[in-house]
C-alpha cells in the first residue's frame, strides 16, 4: 500500500478539521463524488484498526483500512493553494470518480 500525501493538503485539513496533535483521520472511498455521481475520497476523524495503513504527518496519524486500498493505493493528494482545490491524483484509474474494472496498468 502507498499514499502521497503533501504538505499543504496536511496542513489544510489540520486547519479545517481544527486537528490536533495525536489525531488520526481516516480517508476512505465515498460513492457520490461532487458532481460525478462516482467515487471520491471522504475524509472523517475516527481510530486505525490493527490492519490500517497509517502515515503520520505533521503530528496527525493519516490511516485507510483494508476495505478501502483497492481504490486509494498509489494515489497521492494534494492541495492547490493558487487554486484553492484538493487534488486526488490516481494512476493507476484513467478517471477516479468512475474508476475502470481494470487499472490502467492491467490494460
């Protein structure tokens, strides 16, 4: 499992979650994309299982359950300041809102 996550999208949502150290996050697939009706990645405060992958950033414990790899894995998220967007950047899907039964690397 590997996850990018930037500095700035970090300190976002430290700043709008009012995050404080020793928290953790939890990022998973939420169906109902902004617009696309397809796939996006939510994000809420909650606890890692045993099984999560965690990365810690900033003081803040970032983590995804196994449920959730399939879509996350390779995928790295950002934040656009000049643009004021978080960005979800996945590879391995040609469209992530509407990911394809094969990755772009099995076609």
């Amino acid at each position: 499992m590997q996850l990018t996550l930037s500095d700035s999208v970090v300190s976002l949502y430290k700043k709008e979650m009012e995050l404080r150290d020793g928290e953790s996050v939890r990022l998973y697939v939420r169906v109902g994309g902004v617009g696309s009706g397809g796939f996006s990645v939510g994000v809420m405060r909650d606890l890692p299982t045993p099984q999560s992958f965690i990365i810690e950033k900033q003081g803040i414990s970032f983590f995804v359950t196994p449920d959730d790899f399939w879509y996350v894995d390779g995928m790295t998220i950002d934040y656009q300041t000049d643009l004021d967007r978080v960005e979800f950047i996945q590879p391995r899907f040609t469209d992530a809102a509407h990911p394809e039964e094969h990755s772009k690397k099995e076609a």
